[in-house]
C-alpha cells in the first residue's frame, strides 16, 4: 500500500493544472455568466488525452484508471473550472461502455470519448423517485428487435450539449442502462430553471415511446443492476474530486486574502478565529482527498463492494469539506467574500450541490448506517 502518487500521476496533475491555469475562474464564470459553454477547454482537454485518460488504449485512450480521471476533474476544479459533464460523460458512461458493452458498442463509443469529441449525459433521477431509485418508472419493452423506452428524467446535466444520454431504465428482469442519441425521435426535453451558476444546464427529459435498435441497450440486458452499480461508483469519486479541488480553491483564495488583509496590526490572517477555521479545512478537504483516492485505487482493482463505501465516504467527506470551504472563505474576505472580483460567492450553489448531488449526504448516511454499522433502516 503506498500513499505517494506514481510518477506519472503527478505529471499528469501538473500539466492538467497548468491547462486550468490558462482558463481559470475569470473564464468559467463568464462563460457561466453568459450562458456559454466551456467548449475551447472541453476541446484542448480531449485534444491533450486527459478527458480519455482512463478509456482503453486499444481505443485511443490513455489506458489508465478512474484515480487518473478523478486527477484531471481535481485539478481542473481547483484551477476555477469544475466541469460537471466530466463526471458523466468521461467517468460514468466511458466506463459502463467500456467495462460492459460489447465489442460493436465500444468501438462505435469509446474513440470518441478518448478525445473528447463525444459527449454522452447520464440520467437516473425521476420527478417521484429522487433519492428512492426503487421507485423508478421509465421503462423499455420489446417490440420485435428494437426496444421502446418511455418515461421521464429530471434534473439531467448537459443534455443540450451532448450527443447521447445513458438512461437507467427499467424492463421485466431489472435495471438496463440504454444509449439514446439526443436527436432521436419522440425525445424531447425542457431546461429547468436554476439559481446555479455553471455552464452546464439542467433539464426534464421526456421520452414519447422512442424507439431504439436492439444495440441501444449496453451489454447483456441481465447485467443492468452491476452495470448501474458499476457506474454510480465512479459518478462518485469524480463527485468528489470536483469538491475538492474546489474546496482547494476556495481555501487558498482565503488563505492568500488572509496573508495580505490588515485592519489590525497584523494581517487577518494572524487571528486564531480565522486561522483555525482554515487549518481545519485544510485538513477536511486533505481527509477527504485521501478517501477518494482509496475509493479510486479500489475501484481499479476492481474491488466493487469494497469501492462503493469508499467512494460513498469520499463524496460525503468532500461535500462537507467544500460546503465548510466556501462558507469560511466568503467569511475571511468580509465584504470582498460577496463581491463578483474575489469569485466566491459565484461558488456558492456548486458548493451545496455537492451535498445534494450524485447522492445527497443524507442517503450516504443511510447507506454507512445500513451497510457499513448494520444499523435497522427506517425507511
Ligand atoms: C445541478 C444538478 C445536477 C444534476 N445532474 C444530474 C444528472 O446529470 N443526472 C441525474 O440522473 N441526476 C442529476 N441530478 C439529480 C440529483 O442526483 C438528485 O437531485 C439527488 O439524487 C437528490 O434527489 P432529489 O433531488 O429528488 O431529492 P429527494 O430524493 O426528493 O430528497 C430530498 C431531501 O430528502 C432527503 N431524503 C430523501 N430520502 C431520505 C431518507 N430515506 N432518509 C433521509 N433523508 C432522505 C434527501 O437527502 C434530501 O435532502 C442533478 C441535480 C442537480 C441539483
């Protein structure tokens, strides 16, 4: 067991640091701002390998893991460009595609994910199901060779600016995790308002009886449930290394405010109501950094279980140590922590939809008192 990145992990977050660097927060929110999309970095990103770090070399990727993946969404994040559709599109559907597709299916998908150049969103969460996945109701059925899906998805990242959307559906035998192009017949969708400033759109998907070719669903039909679970995993770990590479963000920011700022003798910095709240960040986002990394190398061991606890740790860990970041940050810049030249406030709804978002800290609980602590469930 080793605690030191590799060699190559390294380099790899310091050339992806620097890419962030020539983008940095200035151009994310005014892209944000203006209701564009962040399409020069997406592009430079693919070009570059990182978007494809993790998808199998046979099919121009990088060969490497999720722990590589979750770098690139980390470091991106903590240069002022958390980038949503990563924790998608790269982590969840390239995955799922190239653990459990078929040969067909990842040489139709996976080279366009290994440059960037495709884009797929992902879509689980219902209107009357939520956090309850139980209580899906989007459904596929045969019709001869082609598969019928109808039903409806909220609050579904990017859909706008995508290719395709995995949509967990649901047929007679469990889950199934369908690929549906977003030009196909019978899908609509409509965006949903939201006091969130990021590129990335949300929105209700509607799917009127689209039919789909037999190839539509990924892999086996019997293997949806491990492939939903497969993926919910990864969602996860880059769920929370955007967290805390924002989290980073925010804290330095603070920390450099702190440093500099002098109403006193001394600069704010100096006093342990400030310094302590910081050094205690620090050592939540550090904390939490060490857990997505385990979740990380355990997922590509393929240690599943053992990673979905982890992974389930790390995004509450992160979504804590975020949440707790940008508050005190705000807090040490006084006045200037709400004005739009320090970039704080504009972090504000990221930071608390990592609690919400993949999974909210409330099921993460649920899942450690269930699972972990053999706890009785209540619900
Ligand atoms: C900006 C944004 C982007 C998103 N992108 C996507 C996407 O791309 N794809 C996708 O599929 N989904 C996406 N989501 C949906 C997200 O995953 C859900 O919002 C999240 O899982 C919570 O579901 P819900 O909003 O229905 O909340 P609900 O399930 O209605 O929960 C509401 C509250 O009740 C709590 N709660 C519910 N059940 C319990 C319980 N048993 N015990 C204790 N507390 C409970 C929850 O923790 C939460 O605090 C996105 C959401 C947002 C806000």
């Amino acid at each position: 067991m080793s605690f030191v990145e590799s060699e190559e992990r390294i380099a790899l977050r310091k050339a992806v640091s620097e890419l962030g660097a020539k983008y940095g927060t200035e151009y994310f929110v005014a892209k944000a701002r203006s209701g564009e999309k962040t399409t020069e970095l997406w592009e430079e990103a693919g070009k570059l390998g990182y978007l494809g770090v993790a998808v199998p070399e046979e099919y121009g990727g990088g060969g490497g893991g999720i722990g590589d993946l979750a770098a690139v969404c980390e470091e991106l994040a903590a240069a002022g460009c958390p980038l949503l559709l990563m924790v998608v599109s790269p982590a969840i559907c390239a995955t799922v595609i190239a653990r459990f597709g078929t040969s067909e299916q990842k040489s139709k998908w996976l080279p366009g994910f290994a440059d960037g150049t495709l884009k797929m969103a992902f879509a689980i969460t219902e209107p009357d199901a939520g956090s309850n996945a139980h209580q899906l109701k989007t459904h596929v059925r045969r019709v001869g060779d082609d598969w019928i899906l109808k039903g409806t998805k909220t609050f579904i990242s990017g859909i706008d600016e995508v290719d395709a959307v995995l949509v967990v559906a649901i047929q007679k035998t469990g889950p199934v995790l369908v690929v549906v192009p977003t030009n196909a017949e019978g899908f609509t969708w409509h965006q949903i308002e939201m006091d969130l400033l990021a590129p990335e759109k949300q929105f209700t998907l509607f799917f009127d009886d689209v039919r789909l070719p037999d190839d539509a669903v990924v892999g086996s039909p019997d293997q949806g449930l491990l492939q939903v679970f497969a993926g919910l995993n990864p969602e996860r770990i880059m769920g929370a290394s955007m967290a805390t590479g924002s989290a980073r963000l925010a804290i330095s920011k603070a920390v450099t405010y702190a440093q500099q700022r002098q109403v006193w003798d001394n600069p704010i910095g100096s006093h342990q109501g400030l310094a302590h709240p910081l050094a205690k960040i620090h050592i939540e986002i550090e904390l939490a950094r060490l857990m997505t990394q385990k979740a990380a190398a355990l997922y590509d061991a393929g240690r599943d279980k053992d990673a979905g606890e982890a992974a389930n740790m790390a995004k509450y860990a992160a979504g804590e140590a975020i949440a707790a970041a940008v508050d005190q940050a705000i807090q040490t810049h006084g006045g200037n922590g709400l004005t739009s030249e320090f970039g704080l406030a504009s972090m504000l709804g990221m930071s608390r939809l990592s609690r919400i978002a993949p999974v909210s800290r409330e099921m993460v609980l649920n899942f450690v008192a269930q699972n972990s602590l053999k706890l009785p469930r209540s619900y």
